[in-house]
C-alpha cells in the first residue's frame, strides 16, 4: 500500500516517460504496476488516496462481546489459573463443563490486555548470547555414556568428545569397560594431531631468516609475517649457535614483536641471555627482542650432558667392549703395522 505522495511521485515520473515518448505500459512496467492502476490513481484527472483504509467494514457475527472478554480475563486472574497458560486453562476449564472461547482467543485476548506475559513465580527464560571467550576447536568436553548391549544388563561404553561452541563430535570409542587409560589414550589421540597441525618448526638460519628477509626485499614482509599468524606455535631452534647480520637480526625481531602477546614462539639457545650481544650486532634489537621474550616467558634451563655426546659415548663403549673398532682406530693400526716392518727391513 503505497502513501499519497508516493503516488504523486509515481504519476510525476510516468508523465515524464510518456511525454519523451515512451509507452505507457513500459512506462509503468519499470516502476512494476500495470497501465489498469495508473488510470485508476489518475482518475478525473488527479491523483486520488488509497480509500481502503476509510471503508467501512462490518464486525464479525461471531466477535465476542464486553462481558464475554471479561470473563475470560476473570478466569485467567482467577486465584485456580493464575499461573497457568491458556494451552492449560481451557482443558480444565472443559472438564468443569465450562466453555468460554477457544484457545487462540485466550492469546488474543490476553495480549490485547497486556497480560501476555510470564505469569509464574519462576525467572523468564532468558537468550543467553554465545560466548565470545573462544571459538570453535579451543574448548572440549568429554565424557563416558553407557550404551543398551545386545542382552539385558550388558552395556557398552561410548568414549565421546565434543566441541562446546559448535557442539560437533571431535573423536569417540566405543569399548566393553570403563577405564581411565581408554580415556586418556582417546584424549591423547585427538589432541596431539590438532596441535601438531597448528605448530610450525624452523631452524632459524636456514628456513626463517632467509625466507623473512626475501619477503622485505620483495616488499612483502607484513604478509609473510601474517601467513604465520595461523600458526599457535613457532619454534626456532639453535639461534645462538651462529652469528647474524644486520639483516637476519632485524627480521627475527620482527617476528618477536608480532608474536608478542599474541601467539606462542618457543627458542632453544645454547648461550644464557648475557651472551646474546656476541650474535647479534645490534644491542638495542637485542635488548628490546629479549625484553620481549622474557614478559610472559617459562624459561627452562638444562646444564645436563649433551644428548648427542652421551650418545656417542655408549656406542663407543659398546663397540670397545664387542671388540670393534672405528674406522681411525684401524687406519692407526695398519698404519702402526706398517711402521715395524718398515723398521724391521
């Protein structure tokens, strides 16, 4: 139902269209009324108001009187259906043998009262709005329900994980016990390929330096910098065992500061933090790159053996004990053998 003006609006721009020589049905095709209503909004020659609203119409033979709306607000207020529902009320009221009107009506009139409310002691349910603390595949419940077995009194166990925001299935068992060690074999099994999926491993001076400082020259630092944002975990190994230029240490502070209270950067170093200065060139980079590091940081500090020496020890003292010897060991035999017999000539 369009408003007077709007209609004056309309006729304005179909006059214009038919007085620069358009047709009066295309015309009023592309406002999307028919030639029939433009002739009945111009009729007499002047626009005319939607006379629908104005008509008088006839009340319904079945409305419901004053008194009989009445006395269903009294039976809704009364002390016996005060906290019940319309859906309630007109049962009961049927097996008294009472019959005001239908349910609908109840609705209608209620509301037309102001009385469509929560009517009963308890709170209104309220829309609660989804937590905004974590998305999906950040948090995960679990737990073991008991599953009907093929005979009276035998169950299975169904071993469930479930995502809480998305409610998806993130792994299940099913097994014929409950166990603890199940659980967690599950748990396990579910959770360490997701993290690993989302950890990237670099050695720093062949993957992430070079790779980082490719992207500055090419203008393209901030979008390698953000293609490793998807990334929970970055960890950058030996990063003290060889020395950096300008370029490589300026770069890999870079990545510091992003990951800076954002995400999560692991290093492994084989020289405390007072030693850092003697590998990279710029103190200032390195004071601020290691202040960085050390806010939120868990530092573990191992002085144990080394793994790869305390390997290599064993399997020389097995070999010594099996009676084989390496390589050098035999060419310093042969080599001790040839000089006695040059001796010996």
């Amino acid at each position: 139902m369009l408003s007077t003006s709007d209609r004056e609006t309309a006729v304005v721009l179909i006059d214009k269209a038919i007085t620069a020589g358009a047709c009066r049905i295309k015309a009023c095709a592309e406002l999307e009324l028919s030639e029939r209503t433009f002739r009945r909004w111009t009729n007499d020659g002047q626009v005319h108001a939607d006379r629908r609203p104005l008509v008088p119409r006839p009340e319904p033979a079945n409305k419901l009187s004053e008194a009989e709306r009445a006395a269903v607000l009294e039976a809704c207020n009364s002390k016996e259906f005060a906290s019940l529902p319309p859906s309630q009320i007109v049962p009961k009221l049927a097996d008294q043998g009472r019959y005001l009107t239908s349910e609908s009506s109840f609705y209608r009139i209620l509301r037309a009262d102001g009385q469509q409310h929560h009517r009963g002691r308890a709170r209104p349910p309220a829309r609660s709005k989804p937590p905004a603390s974590y998305k999906a595949c950040e948090v995960w419940t679990w737990d073991i329900i008991w599953m009907p077995g093929p005979v009276a009194g035998m169950f299975f166990y169904l071993y469930l994980i479930v995502d809480i925001f998305s409610r998806k299935i993130v792994g299940w068992e099913v097994h014929e016990r409950e166990s603890a060690d199940l659980a967690a074999t599950l748990i396990r099994r579910r959770c360490w390929p997701r993290a690993a999926s989302r950890a990237r491993w670099c050695c720093t001076p062949t993957m992430a330096a070079p790779w980082l400082q490719a992207a500055r020259r090419d203008l393209a630092l901030e979008a390698a910098l953000a293609k490793l944002d998807k990334f929970d975990l970055i960890i950058l190994d030996d990063i003290t065992y060889a020395q950096k230029d300008q370029a490589e240490s300026s770069v890999l502070f870079e990545l510091i500061a992003r990951r800076y209270e954002t995400k999560s950067l692991a290093i492994a170093a084989n020289q405390p933090f007072n030693g850092w200065n003697r590998v990279f060139p710029d103190q200032a980079v390195t004071v601020a790159a290691i202040d960085r590091l050390v806010h939120h940081a868990t530092i573990l500090e191992m002085n144990g053996d080394s793994y790869r020496r305390r390997t290599a020890a064993d399997r020389q003292s097995a070999m010594a004990d099996t009676g084989t010897t390496t390589s050098s060991d035999n060419l310093e035999i042969e080599t001790s053998d040839n000089m006695k017999e040059k001796n010996a000539d």
